[in-house]
C-alpha cells in the first residue's frame, strides 16, 4: 500500500509538470495580435475621408468675373479666426456712408436740369457728369462728394451752384458657399447676414448655419470675419457659407 500511494502521487507530480510546460509554452508562443482601430465617425462613413481629417473648403467656378474672383480667393485663403461681437457691428450708411463702385447716386444741381441726374459710380470710383467730366466718388461721403461737385461747376461755369447728393442704389453684396443660389444680389438696408441668406434661397444641406465667413472693404482695407448670423451687413460685403463636418 505505501509503495502504490508514492507511486499514484509521482504519477500526479508528472501530470502537473507537464501541464505547467505546456501552459508556459502557450504564453510565450508569438503570433498575430488584433489591434483595435478607432471607430470611424459619420463624416467617415459618409464621405470616405479619415476621422478629424476634414477636406478645405472649394467653391465651384463656373465663370469668370467677380464671383469667380472671390469664389478663388476664399478657397485659397485661410480659414480666418473666430470673432465673438458683444454688440452688434455697427454698419456706416446715410451720411458717414462711403461711397464705391456699384451704388447708384441721385445727383441734384438746383436751378440746372441738364446736370440733374441719376449716375452709378463705375468701376474706376469715378461718375461722369456734363461740363466737368469724371468726378472721383469712391471713399467719398454724399456730402463731400457734392461739395467736390459744387467746387468744380464754380470753377468757370455756374456762379454759386447749389448741390445735393443722395445714395440712389446701394452697390450689391455677395453670398457664396453652401447656399441654393449663390451670386450677387441688391443690398437691401438694414439687412443682415440671416435675411442675405434667405434672399439667396437658404441653406443647402450641407451648410454650416450657426456661423458664416463676411468680408468687409472700406477705405482700401478689407476685415475678413466669422461671424453670428444676425450681424448687420454692409453694401458690398461678401458672406460665404462654409460646409459642415457632422
């Protein structure tokens, strides 16, 4: 009996050696090894592109002049930083107005009907009136450019003339981006980034709508802004509507 239970207990030793072995074997033996990856988002899903790898925005030129121009030069420019207004942008019209290519002025010399007339401010800056030819208007108010007027009838043809100028037609704004019928469109006053978007037709459905890109031009200098929809437009200000991303 003692010698069958020493040798029942060798055989259980060698059974556990072995399984120890072949544990150990299992452990150190070197295969593949799945790695997770990481779950792609639905912009991934939807458009192929890697997560956080959004593509740059490109507007479609389907022609030339102005729109292509600025279509270009939002798509090559870079994304401009947020601004955050605590008021709303204060937009200079009526009599500290400046004036500039496209708007369309009322011109009244009281007394001359030949020189009463309505003139648009071409592309030069300049609008072009009998007996004095080309008068510079661009970044002039209405009130210094009827003074300019005035000084040069007084300068060989009327004695005293009396000159009042009013802003007929203001000069257009653009809209482009994920809108349903980006272009060029009249200024409307009072208008503002919100209403330039519904004259446009409203968003496409990949638009971005809680901010928009403004480009804003006065005295040679332009602001480039992103912005909250309510903000005040000027005329010929530039809204581009970027594309979301989720």
């Amino acid at each position: 009996m003692p010698v069958a239970r020493a040798f029942r207990w060798s055989n259980l030793a060698s059974l556990a050696a072995s399984a120890a072995l072949a544990l150990g074997g299992c452990v150190q033996t070197t295969g593949p090894v799945a790695v997770m990856q990481p779950r792609p988002d639905l912009d991934s899903m939807a458009y192929g592109q890697p997560y956080n790898a959004p593509q740059p925005v490109v507007v479609a030129n389907n022609g030339g002049g102005a729109i292509a121009a600025l279509s270009n030069s939002f798509a090559a420019s870079p994304a401009p930083m947020p601004v955050g207004y605590s008021a709303p942008m204060t937009v200079r019209q009526g009599a500290s107005y400046h004036l500039d290519a496209g708007d369309k002025l009322r011109v009244v010399v009281y007394g001359q009907e030949g020189l009463t007339n309505s003139y648009a401010i071409d592309a030069g800056g300049s609008i072009t009136m009998p007996l004095i030819g080309a008068v510079p208007a661009r970044g002039r108010t209405t009130a210094g450019l009827a003074g300019e007027i005035a000084a040069r009838l007084r300068n060989g043809y009327i004695r005293e003339p009396s000159v009042a100028v009013e802003i007929e037609t203001y000069r257009p704004f653009f809209i482009l981006g994920e809108v349903l019928a980006p272009g060029q469109y009249p200024y409307v006053p009072n208008m503002t980034v919100e209403s330039a978007v519904a004259i446009a037709g409203g968003f496409s459905p990949r638009a971005k709508r809680d901010m928009v890109t403004v480009t804003h031009s006065e005295n040679g200098a332009s602001m480039r802004a992103v912005v909250p929809l309510g903000t005040p437009l000027a005329p010929g200000d530039t809204v581009f509507v970027g594309e979301r991303w989720f």
